[in-house]
C-alpha cells in the first residue's frame, strides 16, 4: 500500500514562484512604464508642440520617445532588477572607534581626577 502511494504522481501548481505580468509585460515594469508614457507626452506636446505642424507627427514622436524609455527601463531593470537597481540604495559605513565617555554633570570632577592620578611607568623586561 505504500508503494502505491510512492508511484502516483502530485499535482503541482505551475503559478508558485513566477512572476506577476498582464501578457507579456511583466507587472513590476507597469507603473514606471505609465511615468515613461506620461513623461513622453508631456515633452513632445508642450515643450516641442509647436515644431510639430501636423497632429500624427506628434503622436509618432510621443511614441517612438515612449517606446524608446521603455525598452532602456526594461533593459535597466528587468530580469534581474537588483543589479542596476541596487547601486542607487545608500549603504551604511561601518568604522571602528572608540569615544571615551564624557559626563555632562561631573565636569569638573573629571579634571580634578586627571590631575590626581599616578602614570605608572612600565618597566622594561
């Protein structure tokens, strides 16, 4: 009986572990692509707007730039997004020192301590 429970097989989800993504476009590219799009449009139709005497030339500009950010972004950071992405996180310093305690309170004590205390002198072996 538990060979028969060795030789049947388990169904397994195909979904665990992968990536969300609408098509062919992975999920995490959504929103700064949106910012692309929105950033091309504003660029060609109000800064450049005027140079453009026909409404299609705008709109061919507004794409090709849209398209243009879009690939870079995804080729930046698509697939292994830690690689290019992580070099703009700020990583912290680590330095070893030693402070030596100051007391706010017993200021005076302390200078009175320095003056009172012996140097010992280490004697050579």
């Amino acid at each position: 009986m538990a060979e028969d429970r060795d030789k049947e097989f388990r169904p397994v989800n195909q979904i665990l572990g992968a990536k969300p993504s609408l098509g062919p476009i992975p999920a995490d590219q959504i929103f700064p692509w949106a910012i692309i799009a929105l950033l091309s449009y504003f660029i060609v139709n109000g800064f450049f707007g005027s140079f453009f005497p026909d409404e299609w030339q705008k709109w061919l500009w507004t794409i090709l730039i849209a398209g243009w950010g879009m690939a870079t972004w995804w080729i930046l950071s698509g697939g292994r997004s830690w690689r290019f992405l992580s070099k703009f996180m700020g990583v912290p310093t680590w330095t070893r020192g030693t402070a030596r305690y100051k007391s706010f309170l017993e200021f005076r004590y302390e200078r009175q301590n320095r003056k009172t205390k012996r140097r010992h002198r280490r004697s050579s072996k």
